[in-house]
C-alpha cells in the first residue's frame, strides 16, 4: 500500500472578490462568506446578508464576469444539451415516453426522435402508435442523447443514433451527477471484458462487451443469453469498484474506474 499523507484541519478562508481567474475551485459550505465586494451578482446557491453575499448550499463557487453562484456537489441532474443519459421508461404517452432521467422533471423521448426498428426512414403513422410499447414499455432502461431542454428544466431526449436505445443485460448504478466527469465520449469497453456507459445523469450502466456490434438492430433487440459467470464476476467487480470510488468522492471516468479494478484484483470476491 502506497503511504497516505495526511494534513490537520484549517479555519477555512473566506474566498476573497479578487480570487485568481482559474485557479483551484473554491469549496464552502452553507452559511459561509463568499465575498463582502457590493458589485457582485447573486446567482443560484447564494443569498445576501447584510451585505455579505453568503453560501446556501454546499459545493464550489463558480463566477462568470459579475455573477457568482455554488455548483452544489449533490444535487438532482440539470440536463444540458449533447449530454449522454441512461434513463428508465416510466410512461407511454400519446407519441411519447416519460423517462426517469435523475432529474427534478420526467424526461420526455417523442415517437418522431427514436429510430425505428430496421433503420427505416419515414413519418410515424398511426400503428407506429399503437406499437409503441413493442418497443419500448415500462421499465425498460434507455441511452439517449439530450436534444434540447425546455424552459421548466425538463429535458427532451433522442437515440437517433445506433449507439442509443434499448438496454440489455447489465447492472445499473446509481451516483451523484457531480461525480461524472465530461468528455468527449462516455461509452467505453474495457479491457477487462466488459462496457460501462457513464451517464453525464449519474446513472451507470456495467454490461458484458458484445462480441460483435448489431448494425441492424436499430438499438432495439436486447440479447437475453445467459451472462458467463466470469464476465458476472468482472461487472460485479466494476460495480463495487464504483461505489467505493463515489464513498470517497472520486470523479468518475473510464481511467479512475480501470485504475481502481486494477488495484482490486489481488483481492478474492467474498
């Protein structure tokens, strides 16, 4: 085991108004003072006392020209547009899907912004309705793409893309969204044997590599084959290697994960 350092607790300081424009991001916690300057801007996570402008929540400070706000380290999926999400199918509608996506709002996915089955082509006609739950139904589990975002903060989805859509066999976790790092791609195999998909919603899903990609598929046959007991053995192995990793608040991508089930290894499952 490598040597751990560790430091004695610091009064924390007061994040001052002329705080160096990319330097380290600021931490607070409710009820601390961000800045006393009078020329800034409230934003969301903040409130003025006596004029002092003041921390509600606990996260880092984030300024951009005059306004200042918290980013809170645990709060509920804000969807921004071009994000990868995994959500759960929690209605059929009249051409729609509600999606549960980790955020305040349900998601909506329209019948006009999935693909259909076989890659065709063509407006959605009346049996493309009634055959909406041959797609999808009620707890099904999705990857899509965020395509826009209304004003109430409710997100519209999309999987106009062969690499969205329905869900296979796998395991579901559940984390923070602060935890998911951005990047340019948040579907990775790894050379462990098996997949994740970080979704930039906090869900992530562990599955077996698919030995060959369907093409054809449209995203929407799910392989029901029995899972090897050696890939249940690696995605379980990823699962917890993920959970310890959020218990001591690591951001989460492809390296941090690969890193932490390497360090796992000398370790026999219980």
């Amino acid at each position: 085991m490598a040597a751990i350092t560790m430091r004695l607790p610091v009064a924390r300081k007061a994040v001052g108004p002329s705080a160096p424009r990319g330097s380290e991001k600021h931490l607070v916690a409710p009820g601390d003072t961000i800045t006393t300057d009078t020329g800034y801007m409230r934003g969301h996570g903040t409130y003025v006392d006596e004029e002092k402008l003041i921390a509600s929540v606990a996260g880092a400070v984030e300024r951009v020209n005059k306004l200042v706000c918290v980013k809170a380290l645990k709060t509920r999926y804000n969807g921004e547009v071009g994000d990868i999400v995994v959500g759960r199918i929690t209605e059929v509608q009249q051409k729609r899907w509600k999606v549960e996506t980790n955020s305040r709002l349900d998601s909506v996915l329209l019948l006009s912004s999935m693909n259909l089955p076989g890659g065709e082509l063509r407006r959605r006609s009346a049996e493309d309705e009634l055959a909406m739950r041959d797609y999808l139904q009620e707890g099904d589990l999705i990857s899509a793409e965020v395509q826009s975002v209304f004003s109430d903060g409710a997100v519209s989805l999309h999987t106009r893309s062969l690499k969205y859509g329905k869900l296979g066999q796998g395991v579901l976790v559940q984390v923070s969204p602060s935890l998911v790092k951005r990047q340019k791609t948040h579907f990775h195999d790894l050379p462990c044997g098996a997949s994740v998909i970080l979704g930039n919603n906090g869900f992530i899903w562990i599955y077996p590599t698919p030995e060959q990609k369907d093409e054809e598929a449209g995203g929407f046959t799910t392989s029901l084959e029995p899972v090897p007991l050696s890939d249940r053995e690696v995605i379980s192995r990823l699962r917890n290697c993920i959970v310890a990793l959020v218990t001591q608040t690591f951001m989460l991508f492809d390296t941090s994960i690969l890193y932490c089930y390497e360090a796992s290894l000398p370790h026999q499952v219980q």
